[in-house]
C-alpha cells in the first residue's frame, strides 16, 4: 500500500518521515530502504536502514523511476517497507504525472505485499482525488 505524507516545502515532511522509518526499523522482521536525493540524512537514520542515493542511479523519467523500484524489490525477497523523500523530484515528476505513478506504485506495492511509505511536496488539498485517498499525514 502506498501512504503520502503530503505538505509544501519545509513544513517538516522529512522529520516525519525519518521519525517513522526509525521506529519502524525497532519491530522490522525484513528489511527497509530509504530512498533519497542525496546521503544528507545518512547519520539520522538507524544503521539498519539501507540508504539509497538515487541521484546516483542516472534515472530521468517516471519509468525508469518505477524499474528502479522493481529492481530494489526484486534483489531483496525480505524487503519490508520503502520511504521515499522529495518523490516528485526523485521521480522526475510534475504534479500532472503524480496519479500515474502513484497507482503505478500502489500496484507493485501491492502485487509484492510491501508498503511504500512517500512524501509529497503539495498541499493535501491540491492532490487528485486518487492521490489524495492515500494522504496519511498531511502538513
């Protein structure tokens, strides 16, 4: 299942979502991956949690954001939980291109009984319906 932490820019979503995977990671039986646009927050996480800089991984488009995906849940058969920071930067998305990829998301999480936890740098309020049913936290 995928879950937004939705809000505008600086208004704490990454705190959110560290405080989370950090207490997540205490009862994990498998694995969780952290992705984000740089190794900034390297020393915030627990050193359990695999930290991925997919600025690193040359990925241009939604597709090749969504293969990333797979290819990290297929090299893993314990994988747990995904966060994901700055998605729509990490995802080379605009705000139209969101739905797609959210539902695309929703299936593999889905289809491979993993949750993908995502924040969302828009107002709750400026989401699609689609999007908008999957807000956990809105900011």
């Amino acid at each position: 299942m995928v879950q937004i932490i939705a809000g505008e820019k600086g208004k704490g979503k990454t705190k959110i979502l560290l405080d989370m995977v950090n207490s997540d990671i205490k009862n994990a039986k498998g694995t969780i991956v952290y992705l984000d646009k740089s190794l900034d927050h390297m020393y915030e996480l627990d050193n359990k949690v695999r930290l991925i800089n997919v600025n690193d991984y040359c990925i241009t488009n939604a597709e090749e954001f969504i293969g990333f995906i797979c290819g990290i849940i297929s090299q893993d058969h314990d994988l747990e939980k995904v966060y994901l920071d700055s998605f729509l930067k990490v995802a080379h998305l605009d705000a139209a291109a969101a739905d797609a990829a959210v539902e695309k998301l929703d299936e593999v999480s889905k289809k491979f009984n993993l949750d993908i936890i995502v924040s969302f740098s828009q107002k709750s309020a400026d989401l699609s319906e689609t999007v908008k049913s999957k807000v956990k936290v809105a900011l």
